[in-house]
C-alpha cells in the first residue's frame, strides 16, 4: 500500500456532521453492501438495542439472524471508549435470548483504537454473541472509498471530505472540475425520490429532463448523476451552457459519453435562438442515444412549457411524452426534514436561533414550499433577519419566498444593492478583475456610490449571495442562486428611476432577452418595463445592428414583447426593418419564422412595403413548391398577404404536386435511408408536407382519397426501412450498474430534529 493510501485511509472523514438518522442511513447502506442481503431499520425509541436487523445464512446454508446497533457522535475528534457499550448490554442480552444477536456489529461515527474494539468484543462475547464486530469510522470510510456502488446509494459522502480521499486523482480534479458551485452542496444531498426517479430514467431511456420551478435542485441532480458516472465508469463528461455549446463537443463516433446541459432552453427566461438548436440537433440526439450516449436536460418548468409547442414535431418523443422527464420539486416530508436538518447543521446559524425555531421544524417540513435552496438560506443567518414571530414568519418564508429575497435585497446596504444590481447587469458574470465601463458607470450613478465602495460590496457579499466562478483563465462574480436574478427584476420593475436608467444603460442582448414591456403579453421572470420608459425602449430597439442573429432577437421582441401600438411606432419609425434577413434553418418552418410573423403584422396595419410583400409571397410560394415547407397554409395571418390570384396559383402548384411528385419522392427517401439512423427525421420533409395539406384536401374527395393513399405509403416506407435495421445490440446505459437508493422512512419515535442545535 503506498504512502498517500495509507493518509487517504486515515484520514478525518466528517462523518460527525451527518445527524444521527442520516449516520443509521449510511450504516444500514454499507452493511447491505458487507452482507449482500437486506437491512431493515427499526423505529428509535422502539428498536430494543437495534438500529437494524438482517437476515443471512452462514456458511452451513443455516439462516443467521443479526443485529447492528449504531452510536453516533456529532463531536469531531471523540474516540469510542469501552464504557459506550454499557448501555446497550442489557438489550443485548434480551437479543441473545431471543436468537438475534448471533452476529452483532456496534458502528458507531467515533474513531476506534484496536484495543478498545478488542475489549468491547470481549464483553459482548461474556454475553453470548457468536460473531461480535466493533467498527468505527476509520472501517466506515475503508467501505466508502472501494465502493462506487455504496457511493451512488449515498451520494452525500462525495462531500464529506477531499474527494480525493475516496477517488483517484484524476477522476476527483475531473470530478471537480464537472461540479464547480454544486460541490459545496454535496455534504448536505439527500437522494429523493426524483433522484431515484432519474436514475431510473436514464438506466432505461439514457435521456432525462430534470423540471421545475426555480430552488427546487434541478441542477444539483444533475451535478450528482454526471458525477456518479464519473466515478463508477470513468464516463466521459461535459456540461454545456444550452444547445448551442452541446454542438461543439458532439461526436456521432463516440458513445462513451454524457452530456449535462444546464438550462437547456434558457435560463430565467426562454432564448428561441436555444430553441432553433434543439431543432436541429433533434435528429443527431436520437443518433447519439442509439449510440450509447447519454443526456442530462435541466429546465425550469415555465420555460419547458414555453418550449415545448415550438419544437413541434421536431420534438424527441420521449420529452414530447413525458416519459423521460422528472418533476424534481415533489418531495415526500420525510425528505425535507433531511434536508433541512442537513442545512440547519451545516449553515452559519448561531445553536440559540436554532434551538429556538426546533420546536416548529417538523411542522415545517410538511410544507410543498421548502425546497433545497430556501432550506440553505434558512442555515444562512444572512437571510433570516425578518422572521421573529414564531412559528408565522417560518411558515411566510416558505410560502412567500421571493417577497422575503426582494425584502432581504432591500435592506442591504446601498453599495452592496448597487453591486448585486451590477452582477444583474452583467448577467451574472460580472469579470472580478474589470469591471464593464458602461454598467459601472450607470449603476455608480444610479445608487450614487462610488466604484471603490461596490468593488469593497462585492467582497461583502461573497460567500453568501454572490460567488466566485471561473472560465477557463477569467473569474466573474456570480449569484450564488439564479432566483436572486428574479428578485433584482422584481427590484427594478418596481423602481422607474432605476428602470429608466436600465433601458439606456443595459447591453442590447440583456435587453432583447431579459425585458417585455407593459402591455404585451406577460413572461415570467421578466424586467417590466413601464409604458412611460416606452420612448427609450423603441429608441434602444432601433439601435439593433443588421446582423441576422440580432434581426432574430429583434423580430422575436417585436412579435411577443411589445404591445402592438409600439410594433407600430417602431416599423413606422424604421419600416426597412421589416426588409432585413435573419438568421435561417431548414428546420424551421415558415409558419414559425419571427421575419415572416412580424411582416404578417406590418400587413395587418396597412405597413408593409408592397416590394417587401412580393418577396414574402414568393418566398413562401416557392418554399412550399420545392422545398415541400407549406406550414402556412394553416396560418390566416400569412395567407392575407397573398393576393387572390397568388392564392389560386398556389393551391393549384400543390394539388398538383401531391398528384404526380409525392410518391416519386417518398421512394427516394426509401432508397436514400439509413436503417441505423432516426428513421422518421430522415422522411419528415414528406411527412409534414402531408400533415400540412390535410387542411387544403378535405374539401374534395378525390385530393383527399390521394393523400390517404400517400400518407400509407409513407408509413409502408418508414416499416421496410426499420426491417433492414442491423442486429447488433443498442448500447446499454452505464446507469444500468447504478444500484437504486432504499427510501427509509421515520415513522413516530426520535425526531429527526433532536440534535439540530448540538
């Protein structure tokens, strides 16, 4: 054994600080792994000297009875001495008597010498004990250490110490690397039941969108399930800021890998330009699936439900299903008393504030509300100020949530308001070492400070509401939690001085992703920002640049964030707007395209060019003619730009196309497919091309007879080309060596919260 093994093996594991019932957890875990059969707990209180029993059979195939009973310690260095066993030796003895103790291992969390262990033995074998095993942590860590599989199980162990302690250095940097913020919340995890959930979705699926409302953990679970297939299967992992990064490290040749894409479809609020990336390489992530490659999607709930009607049929199935989705904010009480003791023990609240709400904890715990991250600010004596009245104020500060952040945010200081709106501006990655010009200047300004004493802010507030990141080389402050990006919104929307100045002062990107304007059609998460600050919006606007991926986020703000009184005012201020090209794909259908919507706006209110109208008509005639896109013909707003003869000319074009060309094409697609490739991606063209006509051809029997008639052809096709699949195996899932967590339930006996305040 080398020399670092022998440290590693020693070293102080924390297992002090996992409170006595997730310490009986953890034991009941390692000895189902030691004995290969099942561990029940039984109830404190009413568990006569046995935190669990087993059943196993010894070597002569006679069936062995055992007990384990556990001492925990939340004192850090306390060694066992042999007197810690009187305790237990009267219900050992009733053990004997009963036959349940012929095997009997005392664990407790303390260290354990060799001669102490040696004498308790000693005295459990007076009393009749066949195999007495006295273990302790150093015994504990040995088991966690040479076992990937009891870490899966009990994923809080990852952060109970150096994580180089229990894997081998380059999985651990790796490791690290992978999990940046979210290694601080690993000593406090708690497998629940979306954990056991996801881990069963990707085992069957290799495909799981994690969903819900924000400071539910959505990217915590997926920080924990790339790192257990880090450490189980040395997976190749990379986590990717949405689509559009996932693209760079795709590689259709490789499939030993998993792909973590944190707010997959945007981050407070949807970004189309995500969208259209998922809407390409929707074919590719089938590909990859059947490959062996594995997706971990986070999403909050509003967002996916925006997103989800635009992929349309590009959609993956099993997302369009629900089948591979994970609603991760629905935990069972039990689960949050855990992980509210975990973060009352592990926060920087003084044992007397504690002490004080203990009595209301469990009644606290029943609440939907208390989700993982109002659990950590509830250990964070920096966000408690405001509750004093017991137990009402605990009870609002789980129901109302953001009233009591914004509150919170208003009562700091007004540098450090100033540095927590500056990291607003900066979308969360504000650069430590340079500040922007612009932004500082706007908000030193605003707030009336000075650079210096928000720089001083800054530092202030680390470690609690901001945090450090890093990117490659460059280090930006962060918010420690995105919701605290939604309270600086709720902050500025409420205040027109500061909004005025936001409008001036905010980057064009920040402002075409982040703001909708009074009036429009309300988005979650949004700045607001007020008809009265309405001239400067339309000013900024007009400041957009003529390059196809701005000309997208501008047409998309002027079809579903502005009221349509100020879409006028803005084509009429700047009608070659509407003349500008964005950027394209062939995936995306005319009927979706924000270009070819807001000149069907311009239409409606008597604006468009009649030159920009022709080449829109055009456009779409010749789409729908040879490129087989006619997804407008179902949308009234873009047919009234069509003129009647440039109507007839088209239905005749496609009535006629559907009689003579439609059969030829599907037998190319026939000819041309790939049976190990997404089958129905490769005949969609032709399939939507019908989909699309059914609204044209039910008025005459004879079209509609034809269209049945192809669309069986179709589906004739895409039969044969699955027959000629190949035989070999699809890739398994790594998860599939991933054992499922056993839930534990507490039902009566010792609260969970009897030593919170130790």
């Amino acid at each position: 054994m080398s020399t670092s093994e022998v440290q590693a093996y020693h070293v102080d594991f924390a297992l002090h600080t996992l409170g006595w019932k997730a310490f009986q957890d953890l034991c009941a875990q390692v000895m189902e792994e030691e004995l290969k059969t099942t561990v029940s707990v039984y109830r404190e209180a009413q568990d006569g000297g046995q935190d669990a029993v087993f059943i196993a059979k010894s070597p002569d195939q006679l069936v062995v009875v055992g007990s384990v009973q556990c001492k925990f310690s939340s004192k850090r260095d306390q060694r066992l001495r042999p007197s810690d066993i009187t305790s237990e030796l009267d219900n050992v003895k009733e053990l004997i008597t009963k036959k349940m103790a012929t095997v009997y291992y005392f664990i407790t969390s303390m260290g354990v010498d060799a001669g102490v262990a040696r004498e308790v033995r000693e005295k459990l074998s007076v009393l009749g004990v066949m195999e007495p095993h006295v273990v302790g942590r150093e015994w504990l860590l040995g088991k966690i250490r040479g076992s990937p599989r009891l870490r899966a199980l009990v994923p809080r162990v990852y952060g109970l110490g150096d994580l180089s302690t229990i894997l081998d250095e380059r999985c651990a940097a790796q490791t690290l690397a992978l999990l940046g913020d979210h290694h601080k919340a690993l000593n406090v995890y708690v497998p629940t039941a979306p954990h056991r959930a996801a881990v069963d979705i990707l085992r069957k699926h290799k495909l799981v969108l994690l969903l819900g409302s924000p400071a539910t953990g959505k990217s915590t679970l997926a920080a924990i399930l790339a790192m257990m297939a880090v450490d189980k299967n040395e997976v190749q992992v990379f986590k990717c800021d949405g689509p559009i990064e996932l693209k760079q490290h795709w590689n259709p040749h490789d499939n030993k890998r998993l792909f973590w894409v944190d707010d997959a479809f945007g981050s407070n609020l949807l970004m189309p330009e995500y969208v259209n990336a998922w809407i390409e390489f929707m074919p590719k992530l089938k590909t990859a699936l059947d490959h062996g490659c594995h997706f971990i999607l986070t999403s909050r709930t509003h967002i996916w439900m925006d997103a989800k009607p635009r992929l349309g049929s590009r959609n993956h199935p099993l997302l369009d299903s629900g089948a591979a989705v994970v609603k991760v904010g629905n935990l069972k009480p039990s689960e949050r008393e855990q992980i509210l003791y975990n973060h009352l023990k592990a926060g920087t609240q003084p044992p007397g504030w504690v002490a004080r709400i203990k009595e209301h904890l469990p009644q606290l715990s029943t609440q939907d509300g208390l989700l993982p991250e109002l659990a950590r600010r509830l250990g964070d004596k920096d966000y408690t100020e405001h509750i004093r009245k017991l137990p009402d104020d605990l009870m609002r500060f789980i129901a109302h949530p953001q009233e009591f952040l914004v509150q919170t945010f208003l009562e700091l200081s007004v540098e450090q308001q100033a540095a927590l709106t500056l990291v607003f501006l900066t979308r969360s990655r504000l650069q430590i070492n340079v500040l922007p010009e612009g932004e500082t200047s706007l908000v030193t300004t605003s707030y009336g400070v000075s650079k210096a004493q928000m720089t001083q802010a800054l530092q202030q507030l680390a470690g609690s509401f901001i945090l450090r990141r890093s990117d490659g080389d460059k280090e930006y402050w962060a918010f420690w939690h995105p919701t605290f990006a939604d309270a600086i919104s709720a902050i500025l929307s409420k205040r027109p001085d500061l909004i005025d100045v936001y409008v001036r002062g905010a980057g064009l990107d920040i402002l075409l992703t982040e703001v909708i304007c009074e009036g429009a059609a309300p988005v979650r998460d949004a700045v607001v920002v007020p008809l009265s600050s309405s001239d400067a919006l339309v000013d900024r606007l007009l400041e957009t640049p003529d390059e196809e991926s701005a000309n997208n986020q501008l047409f998309e703000f002027l079809n579903r964030r502005l009221p349509k009184e100020l879409v006028r005012k803005v084509l009429e201020r700047a009608p070659d707007l509407l003349g500008r090209q964005s950027k394209r794909s062939r995936w995306i259908h005319f009927r979706r395209r924000e270009d070819i919507q807001l000149r069907a706006t311009a239409h409606e209110m008597g604006v468009l060019d009649e030159e920009v109208r022709s080449t829109t008509v055009t456009m779409l005639q010749d789409g729908a003619l040879y490129s087989l896109d006619a997804s407008f013909i179902q949308d009234d707003r873009i047919l009234a730009m069509f003129r009647p003869s440039e109507l007839m000319y088209l239905t005749a074009g496609l009535l006629a196309k559907l009689d003579s060309e439609i059969s030829r094409k599907i037998s190319d697609c026939r000819e041309d497919a790939d049976p190990d490739s997404d089958i129905d991606s490769q005949f969609e063209e032709v399939s939507d091309f019908l989909d699309h006509l059914k609204y044209l051809v039910e008025a005459n029997d004879v079209f509609e007879e034809k269209h049945g008639e192809l669309t069986a052809e179709l589906e004739q096709s895409k039969r044969d080309v699955e027959a000629e699949k190949s035989n070999e195996e699809e890739e398994g899932s790594f998860f599939s060596s991933v054992p499922q967590a056993v839930q534990r339930e507490q039902h009566g006996g010792r609260s969970i919260f009897s030593d919170v305040d130790e």
